[in-house]
C-alpha cells in the first residue's frame, strides 16, 4: 500500500486512456462503505444479474440497463479523491451489485486500475457466472466475497432462480489459486434457515482451506418498497426479519463443523 498524503499529485495509472474506453452500467456508488470488506471501502455496485433472489435488496439491479454508463477512468478519479482517507482506514475497493461477472471486462478494467493505484480489492459475487473471471481478473482481486445462497440444490434454485453447481465451482476455483474468501449466508426464517440447509453450507465451508471468514447475514425488509414500485411479485412481505435468536442457532450449525460464524 503506497504512502500518500493529500496533497500528492494523482499518479497517471493509465497512459494510453484504455480505462477511460472502458465503460459499465453503474447502479450506484457508496464512498464510505463498511460492510463489504475490511476496513472504510469504496464501494462500486454494478446492475445486471442472473439471478433472481427472493431476499433481493436491490432488484432494480437485475437489470443491466437500468444503470447508467460511466467509464472506467472517470470511476478512478473519484476513487483517487477518497484514497487518502480509504489507506489510513485500512480499506480499498469493492465491486458489487447485481453481479459483478455480469460485466467482466469493466469489472477486470476498474480492478487494474485499483492495483496500480496500491489499492486493496474486492469482488462481491454469487459464483454463478464463475467462467467470466478469468485468470487475468482473479489476479486483480485480493478477497472475494463468495455469496453462498443455499446449500441444497433445489432450494438454492427455488431462491434465486438458478442452479447451485457453478457456485460450488467457483469455490473450488478460488481454493484452488489460493485467492481469500468471505462467504457470505442469508438467513431467512422459513426459508434458508432450515438445519438441512445450513449443515450443507457448513459443510462447503469446511471443504474450503482458503475461507477466512463466515457472515450469516439476517433477513430485512429494506429492500421491499423497490419491489413494489417495479411491479414485480416480492414472495417474503409475510415472512419476518431474522432475529438474534436465530442467527445465534445458525452459528451453533456451523461450529459443530468447526466453523466460527459471525
């Protein structure tokens, strides 16, 4: 990680202006983020997504072009503003969305610029679209934060739409290089929170030397009005928010395999 103080001047991460060619659909970003990785990130969230998740916070992200356009460079200098603060709180940036792999070539063009400004990275993704990170990606990204939506297969494809197998690849894809993982786990009440289903998801993680790190992340209802004023059918306005007590049983599942969960 560099060592720069505000008044450095920005560093010329791109000569040839390839990342200012470079452009994606943008749903939005978050300049101070602290969930999506260590430390205070920049986080950049992306639309397009095959997924169809029930729990979805951000549905208007399923949509590619429901974004707007803006290129590489111009998401770099934006970046280089916060960088000063981001180093000193430990952070860096992470890409999210929708899904990230839904747009390769924009999310391995932002990333190489990431890294030439010294920068920590991270890729928040289901793993479905696992072909789409490529060697040259992967080598861009310090963390992964591998979202883990179920670990039966049909319950898995009854809560996003598709199948588990391309997920359970890309694990074994990451464990494979080396590259760090966060799995990430939504407990649903009613839904994904069945011992059936949280013994499989543990027993993933186990096979997986290169995890650091389980997230069980409680069901909300944040993201419900999104729904509503996009016309579309939200299956859970009955099911209620995951609690302390469930969480705390959830984590009890997981350490009987050896795993802390938090």
């Amino acid at each position: 990680m560099s060592n720069v103080t505000e008044s450095d001047d920005k560093p010329d991460i791109d000569p040839d202006g390839f990342q200012a060619k470079t452009i994606g659909y943008i749903h939005s970003i978050e300049t101070a983020g602290t969930v999506d990785g260590p430390g205070v990130r920049y986080v950049v969230f992306l639309t397009g997504c095959p997924l169809s998740c029930w729990y979805c916070h951000n549905p208007d992200c399923m949509k590619m072009k429901n974004g707007f356009l803006r290129s590489a460079g111009d998401i770099l200098d934006d970046i280089q503003d916060y960088r000063w603060f981001i180093e000193r709180a430990k952070g860096g940036v992470t890409i999210s969305g929708g899904e990230p792999l839904a747009q390769p070539q924009f999310v391995k063009t932002l990333f190489r610029g990431v890294k030439a400004l010294g920068m920590h990275t991270a890729l928040d993704t289901s793993g479905f679209l696992n072909k789409a990170a490529d060697e040259e990606l992967l080598s861009y990204v310090d963390l992964v934060l591998l979202d883990i939506k179920s670990g039966l297969p049909d319950l898995y494809k009854k809560v996003t739409g598709v199948a588990l197998q391309p997920t359970l690849d890309f694990a074994q894809k990451l464990d494979d290089i080396g590259k760090p993982v966060w799995v990430r786990f939504v407990l649903v009440p009613d839904l994904t929170d069945g011992e059936d289903n949280i013994e499989e998801v543990a027993k993933i993680c186990a096979r997986h030397k290169n995890i650091e790190r389980i997230d069980i992340l409680p069901f909300h209802q944040m993201g419900e009005y999104k729904w509503h004023e996009l016309g579309m059918e939200y299956k859970l306005q009955n099911t209620r928010q995951a609690d302390e007590t469930d969480v705390e049983r959830a984590r009890a599942i997981f350490a009987r395999h050896g795993i802390k969960a938090v």
